[in-house]
C-alpha cells in the first residue's frame, strides 16, 4: 500500500456489524468483516506521493494474521479458479511487487494445495530492485520463462506498484493472465492497468470497505 498515514486523524471504520450480503459466501463475508476491523481507517492521510486521502487501508494488518491469511487464501483461490476457466487460461504461478503481494500469493498458493494436493500452482515474489550480488535476481522464488501468472497486489491506487511487477513478469519472459487485488480503490490503478490489456479482478473495492459507499474518493495532491 503506498501510503502514510497521518495517525492522529485516523477513525476506525464501520465498526458495526455489516448487513449480510447474499451475494458473498461465507469466507469473503468474514474477509470484509476483519479487514474492516484490522485494516481500514477514514479521516485525513498522505500518500507517499504528498497527495492527501481521505482513505488508508494498511492491507497487511489482515493479510499478515493468521485467520486473514487463512480467508485470504480461500477467497483468492476461488477467484483464481474461476477466472482462469472463465478466461480459458492455464495459470502457472501468482506473485507480485513485495512486500504488499508475498502473503495474498503465499496464502493463495497454500489454498490451493489444499484444495488439490496434485496441483502445480507456484508462488513468486517481485524484487523492487534486482539483487546486486548472487544470480542478480529480480524475480524470487518459484517462476520460470514462459509461465503464466497472476499478479497479485494488495491496493491499488494508481496501479504504479501492479504495473511494476508486470513489466518485471513480462521481461523475465513470463505472460501475465490477469491481475488480483484485495481492494481496489477506485481512484485509476484499475483503468491504468486494463488500458494495458490485463484484466483485474477485485475482491474488493472502496465501496465495500468504507462506511458512506456513496462518498466519492478524495484525493489531492499537495
């Protein structure tokens, strides 16, 4: 998340209990309910770019717990599955810009090896800076030429860190099938990306974390 928050104005976020949304199961519902709790923050923030917010969402207070790895993992890997059949697409790994994407792709690799002990799913992490000494590697871990793989990340906002892992992908030979992210925060990361030609698929987005959905974003720079 590419963000510093300015703590003394930050007011937790819906602390009441959500309305249930039949259109959720069971893992996403609770997903939403503790990122609500851990993660999202309303009041005045800024932006490691100077521009001030109206929204911080510290993803990894979730995606680092134990039980938000867990849903992460679940809600992740269902996505995952459907979107690679929907897409007609085999997917090979999932990774993406640390540190904000190691636990989402860990937890989902780990979802799927439950599910399905047979499954070839690896998982990768993308280097801000290839490393000066050793191999000089830019991607870790399990990727290979020629793989195909989903990116993952865990908000966007101007899509800048998402964008970064793809070109690191499609340099090191790699095809990116499509983009994951755990919320998306409506402020142009998506259209950027797309306009790239890949596809991204929210768990969820700005409208689902914040407690007035019909709020516009409100970012401006300094």
């Amino acid at each position: 998340m590419l963000a510093v928050r300015d703590t003394r104005y930050c007011v937790a976020a819906a602390e009441s209990a959500p309305p249930i949304d039949v259109n959720r199961d069971a893992f996403e519902t609770e997903l939403l309910r503790l990122l609500k709790e851990k993660s999202v923050c309303e009041g005045s923030f800024t932006l490691a770019s100077g521009a001030h917010s109206d929204l911080y969402v510290d993803a990894k207070l979730t995606t680092l717990d134990p039980r938000g790895a867990h849903l992460v993992g679940e809600v992740g890997w269902r996505l995952v599955k459907e979107n690679a059949e929907r897409l007609n697409l085999h997917v090979d790994a999932i990774g993406g810009l640390t540190m904000g994407a190691d636990p989402i792709a860990l937890s989902v690799g780990i979802s799927a090896l439950q599910h399905d002990p047979a499954t070839t799913l690896q998982t990768f992490t993308v280097r801000k800076t290839a490393k000066s000494h050793g191999r000089h590697k830019l991607i870790e871990g399990n990727f290979s030429r020629g793989d195909s793989v989903v990116v993952v990340d865990d908000v966007i906002t101007t899509g800048g860190s998402t964008l970064q892992a793809i070109e690191a992908v499609e340099t090191s030979g790699g095809h990116v099938a499509f983009v994951l992210v755990l919320v998306d925060r409506l402020e142009g990361g998506r259209q950027a990306i797309e306009q790239r030609g890949h596809k991204v698929v929210s768990i969820f987005t700005r409208e689902d974390v914040v407690t007035d959905a019909s709020r516009q974003p409100h970012t401006s720079a300094t």
